[in-house]
C-alpha cells in the first residue's frame, strides 16, 4: 500500500458539533493509524486546543450561522506540500483545497457531505435566488466538476450530484464510526432521565432543517400512553422556539434539553436511552443513526435521504414518511409497547451497524485516493467548467 502526504480541508471542524466534523476527524485518525501523512486544515475557533496534526487558520465568525466560522487561507501555515487534496466543504477553504490542486498538480477529492438546498435558510435571501436561477446546482457543478473524484456518504446523495450534472466520477463512501469511543463512554450521571420513565432519545443540531417540531409532536402523542421522557442532546438557533412548543404541548417538563455535550461522551447516551427518534429529512447519512445502533438503540426516522440507507425496517427499527408525527409516535410506540420486539431491534441494530467501521471506512478512501492520482494522469488536461452566470432562470437542475 502506498503512503500519502494528505490536507484534509474543512470548513467546518471541532470544537463545531456535526456529522462533517466527526467525518473529517475519524478518516484523519484512521489515515494516521495505517501510516499515512494526514493534516486537517479547519477554521480557528477562540476555544479550539492546540492538536497536533490539525493546522487551524485565521477566521471569522459566520453572521447567519451561529456554529460556523469562514476560514481565511494561508499558505505560511502550510506544513508540507500534499500529494493529494480532499476537501470536504466547497467553501472558503474549500475553494483554496482547489486552487492548491490545480497549482501544485495533484489530484482533488472532494466529499460532497450536504444536500445543500436545505440550508440555504441560512443565508439570507438565498432560497428565493434558488428558486428562480437554480443557482446552488450552479455553483455546485463549478466547483466539483473541477476535481478528480466525488465522494458521496450514501447512494441517494450520489442520485442528488448527479441530478446536478456533476460530470465527475462518484463514489459512495459513508463515513465510519467509531465504536470503541462509543462503547467506552461512561452513562450520564446523574441520568437525564427521570428514575422508572422510557427513555427517548435524538441526537440533533437544534436547526430549523432537522424538522425536529415533527419529532416534538410525535413525542407529545408518545406521551399520552406511556410515562416517557425525552433527551434532546444539542444545540442551536431552535431550541427556544422547541422550547415554547412543548409549554403549548404540555410535555415541557417531560423533555430535557442538555445543549451540546463533548463527543467522547455521546456513546453513554445511546447505551442509557430505550429508543431513538428522528426525523430529519435532510441527512446525507445520519451518522447519529449509524452511533446509535451501534450501541444497540432502536431506531425510528423518517424514510427521507440518507436515513433511508441508515435504517433496516424490522431488522434495526422503523422508518416511517416524512413530515408524519402521528406515524412517527405510532412506530415508536409499537416498540416500546413490545419488549421481545425491542430486543431483537437492539440486536439487530448491533450487527446493522457493524458495516461502518471507521478502519474499514478509511481503506475504501484510500482506493479512492489512488483512483484519483490515476485519474489526474490519465487527463491530459483538467477539465474546467466555467462558473455561473444568472441569465436562465428557466433552467431545470
């Protein structure tokens, strides 16, 4: 096996809580265990520790978005020149990921982590340009249509570049976790949940994208036949309108928000809780859902993105149509109210999840780095594909 000198660049990353920074450190890890030269290039946070092999850069904070800061390139800060460029967030650094490719002449990786059009409530008047110039398709294509491979976490993400006419080989790679951190984390004490209640549990950036009024409501009908209680684990910009809605439920004192908590600790979570709710319809991969049946937690999401790949129906838990509380409550209900049928989900959802090993995960993405440097000298020139203009607003995706 050959040896690579790589920059993994990410806009976002630790001390930000996310599928994407819980991506980008496992691969570092796992590329640093087979024996391969690995950087993170993250934006600075003023929280950030000192790690080694990870370079952070100058940034500043994003206005529209609280966990997000734009890192501002650097090339002092560069530890060595990399024989391959993975980006994993088309953006600032992203961008720069780029533009070292193309000016040391080294293959570009890029993973294509979110479905973007579900964050464009982010940026203020962006939902209205896309609709009518479909102008993140555009921008998407201008910039993976400029490296070797595509890296995608599930096959209906794969399904989405494609509809964006990405012309680049894809490849479905999902990320790996970590199981040995999970099973070592201590249960929370004192437990979240109160002595003698079920215990539900999501794991969830508290955003708007998440639909977790969905899962709020699934809980208040959940509520009505059994004496639960329901651990919300994270943090952002919803919690206090989640928090009003379940006073105008009634179930507020039935509900405990932690806010964010250290990932090392996550795993004890999962192992205390009973059932996991989801619903969520914009997951490239739902890594929360893959941790959780790693630890044996039943799960109950809606059939939307990656969830759909992320769940075994009858084997792992449910998955149920999006947007539906009340199908969301029953299938969570059937479970609690079915101990044989409980157990054999956690079993089934141990072995569901035995598939995404993170050492597993970082030799696929290996292959994926050779592919890449084979298909760099294959070309003999770069294909460039110009950015977009705003002219054809009748322009399908």
């Amino acid at each position: 096996m050959r040896l690579f000198r790589i920059g993994l660049f990410t806009d976002v990353y630790f001390p930000s809580k996310n599928g994407v920074s819980t991506s980008v450190y496992l691969l570092w890890r796992e590329l640093r265990k087979m024996g391969h030269e690995a950087w993170i290039i993250a934006p600075d946070w003023p929280d950030a520790e000192p790690e080694e092999g990870v370079v952070r850069v100058k940034s500043v904070p994003y206005p529209f978005f609280e966990d997000y800061r734009l890192g501002l390139p650097n090339a002092r800060l560069l530890p060595t020149r990399f024989e391959v460029v993975h980006s994993h967030v088309p953006f600032t650094l992203g961008l720069w990921a780029l533009s070292l490719a193309q000016k040391w002449r080294v293959p570009h990786v890029s993973t294509f982590h979110t479905h973007y059009e579900k964050y464009a409530h982010y940026v203020p008047g962006l939902a209205f340009l896309d609709r009518h110039t479909h102008i993140i398709p555009r921008l998407a294509r201008a910039f993976y249509n400029r490296v070797e491979l595509v890296i995608t976490p599930t096959h209906p993400v794969k399904e989405l570049v494609e509809r964006y006419r990405i012309e680049r080989p894809v490849r479905v790679i999902p990320t790996g976790i970590d199981t040995e951190l999970l099973a070592r984390a201590p249960v929370p004490e004192p437990s979240p949940w109160p002595k003698g209640r079920r215990r539900l549990l999501t794991v969830s950036r508290l955003g708007k994208e998440k639909s977790l009024d969905v899962a709020l409501r699934a809980f208040a009908q959940i509520a009505k036949t059994f004496d639960a209680h329901w651990v919300l684990v994270g943090e952002g910009p919803e919690r206090e309108h989640l928090e009003n809605e379940a006073n105008r439920l009634g179930v507020r004192e039935r509900i405990t928000f932690t806010g964010a908590v250290p990932y090392e600790t996550i795993g004890g979570y999962y192992r205390a809780a009973e059932l996991f709710l989801f619903a969520s319809e914009t997951e490239t991969q739902g890594l929360v859902l893959w941790e959780a049946q790693a630890m044996g937690l039943p799960v109950v999401a809606v059939a939307a993105g990656g969830a759909v790949e992320s769940v075994a129906p009858n084997q792992s838990g449910a998955l149920v149509p999006p947007g539906d509380a009340r199908a969301l409550a029953t299938a969570a209900a059937e479970i609690l109210a079915d101990p044989e049928r409980h157990r054999r989900l956690s079993e089934g959802a141990r072995r569901f999840a035995e598939r995404r090993s993170a050492p597993w995960i970082a030799e696929e993405m290996v292959a994926a780095y050779e592919e890449a440097e084979a298909i760099f000298h294959s070309e003999p020139k770069k294909l460039l594909f110009s950015f977009p203009v705003l002219r054809r607003e009748d322009e399908r995706v």
